[in-house]
C-alpha cells in the first residue's frame, strides 16, 4: 500500500514538472543565431524609428550607448550598453520591431 501511494506521488509531481516546463518554453522568448561578422556598425539615426525609441528607452538615465550594429540580412540591431553606476556592459538585441531577442 506503501509503494502505490509513493508512487501516485511520485507520478503527480512528474506530472506537474512537465506541465511547468511546457508552459515555460511556450513563453520564451525567440532564439536568433547568427554569426558576430554578420553585424555592421550604425548610427542611431539611420535605424528605423521603432528601433531608434526602443534603444532610447533601453538606455534610459541608467546607461551609455557605446555601439549600434545592424544585421541588414536578418534585420537585427545589437546595441552594446554601458551602465553609469555599475560600469557593467551589456549587450542586447532587438529585432526590426523593436523587441529583444536572444542570441
């Protein structure tokens, strides 16, 4: 009696782990791979307007634009960041729409 109810257990929590891990993939956020050489150095200004606003509001008052990249194959932009305060770099991509992506 022991052994069915551990394994009710058992098989309810497996359950439940696979249903979270569905969900959690169903919501992530979409993967780009592309090659670094890909990527040609821009100005804020030739970038489209969603893009251009998207980078502003990513910079805010809390970091420095020290590089804009455009992918004109893929059309991505990756935008190198530097934090104020903190000094840390970041890099981060955004698609032709303005939304992040991950590499």
């Amino acid at each position: 009696m022991k052994k069915i109810i551990l394994c009710v257990i058992l098989l309810t929590g497996y359950v439940s782990f696979a249903n979270a891990q569905a969900a959690i993939s169903s919501e992530a956020v979409s993967t780009v791979q592309t090659a670094n050489g890909d990527y040609k150095e821009v100005a804020l200004e030739n970038l489209s307007e969603v893009v251009q606003e998207a980078v502003k509001n990513l910079a805010g008052d809390s970091y420095d634009i020290v590089k804009i990249e455009f992918n004109a194959e893929e059309e991505l932009t990756k935008v190198t960041l530097h934090g104020r305060e903190s000094g840390e770099t970041a890099t981060v991509i955004l698609n032709k729409e303005g939304e992040k992506v991950t590499e």
